[in-house]
C-alpha cells in the first residue's frame, strides 16, 4: 500500500542548530514533494516545493532535497529559532494512470527550538 | 486579497446529526480540496472540486459529500454523524487546472473543529 512516513513524531533541538525532518514514501511515483508548517490551531501554511526531477531547493533558511531512489526528502532548517517551533508536514502529489491525484499529507514532525 | 475562509470554526454535534461546513476560496481559485486532520491519522484527503466537479476522492464513506457553486465556494456535508467523525476539517483552494504543475501550492483555511458528542 502507498505510504508517506515522516520519521520523527517530534525533534528537539538548541536555538542555532540545524533541524532535519525526514520524509520517506513507498509505492508512489511522486510528480513533486511539498512541505507545509502548522501552528497550534492554525491551517498547514506552504512553505517549499521540490519536483521530481530536482536535486534541492532553497528558501533563505529552508532546504529540502529529494532522492527519488531513496524514496525520501530531507528538510532542513539553518540557525532554527524557538520561532521556528511548529509542526512540518510533508506532502506528496502522484499520477493515478497520467492523470492529476491528490496531495497525500504525512502525520507531520513536531519540532521544538529551544533558546 | 483575502484568505480561505471557513465556516463555522467550531462546533458540537451529537451522534446521529448531520452537519455541513462551509469554504469559501481565495479569490480566481478554482480548486478547492477538503482534509480531516485528526492526532492519530494526520490529514486525510477527502475530496477535490474543480470547477463545480469532483475532481478526486479519498477512502471515505458515502456519509461524506461535498459540493461546489458556480462561484466556486464549497460545501461538505456530513451525515448520521460519529463519535470518530471528531476532527479539524481542512479547506484548501489552489488555482487548479494546469496551474498546480507549477506550485501545486494549496492555501488553507483555519478549519472547522467539529466534536461529536
């Protein structure tokens, strides 16, 4: 069966340190990979998007790769800060037979920045 | 320009009821997509409307239905409502149509909490 597996229900982490989340899938043919941020209470909020044929991409202090034989997508976060404390989901959007499927959430990692 | 709004943010049922949610999109966004978020499943796809169609549809039963005006603001619908149907109901709207092969970004609003009781 298709999964999204996001390794870490949650990661603490000291204020200056780089955070990585991971993001592994079976059974899809990803066409791209995004990453949202959720606040308590709060609608996931976009934050990268990686296509299959992308290596890495950047956002300031945001990086994610995409390793389509791995199966997996690491997203970082340089020089975090307690701001950066939210929970990070990764989503993936397939082809169902070449026609546009859905984006399939992972539970998300809860990271925590601690000053 | 405005973001996605939901309507109403929260609300409390009991077992047996019925409830409908309201989305209303961003403004030129034609897609809208519904998710139930839960601690234990995470966000669950529910179905996508494009154009007043459904597009797409999740694994879940037909007590969940959905619709899409002319406009493009959407509605779900829930019917003999569960103790398990207790969730943040998500709405997100995209540009749709070739668009989202470009960003694929979905927008989303602050949720419907609905507790079953």
């Amino acid at each position: 069966s298709q999964k999204i597996e996001q390794n870490s229900e949650a990661l603490n982490i000291q204020e200056g340190k780089t955070a990585t989340l991971t993001c592994n899938y079976t059974n899809y043919s990803p066409a791209y990979l995004q990453w949202y941020r959720q606040d308590p209470g709060r609608g996931p909020v976009f934050l990268l998007l990686i296509r299959e044929n992308e290596k890495e991409k950047r956002k300031e202090r945001l990086k994610v790769t995409f390793d389509t034989t791995l199966k997996q997508s690491l997203f970082h976060i340089t020089a975090s800060q307690p701001a950066d404390s939210a929970t990070y989901l990764c989503a993936l959007l397939s082809w169902y037979g070449g026609s546009q499927g859905n984006l399939i959430f992972g539970k998300g990692t809860k990271l925590s920045v601690k000053p | 320009k405005a973001g996605v709004t939901q309507t109403p943010r929260y609300l409390i049922k009991t077992r047996g009821q019925q409830v409908t949610l309201s989305c209303s999109p961003i403004s030129g966004h034609r897609s809208v997509s519904w998710y139930q978020q839960t601690p234990g499943q995470g966000l669950q796809f529910l179905f996508e409307y494009f154009s007043e169609t459904q597009r797409n549809k999740g694994n879940f039963p037909g007590r969940f239905s959905g619709r899409q005006f002319s406009n493009s603001r959407s509605e779900m619908n829930v019917s003999t409502l569960e103790l398990g149907d207790s969730a943040l109901y998500l709405c997100a709207s995209s540009l749709g149509g070739q668009e989202i092969y470009n960003t694929g970004e979905l927008f989303f609003g602050e949720g419907s909490r609905l507790t079953v009781l």
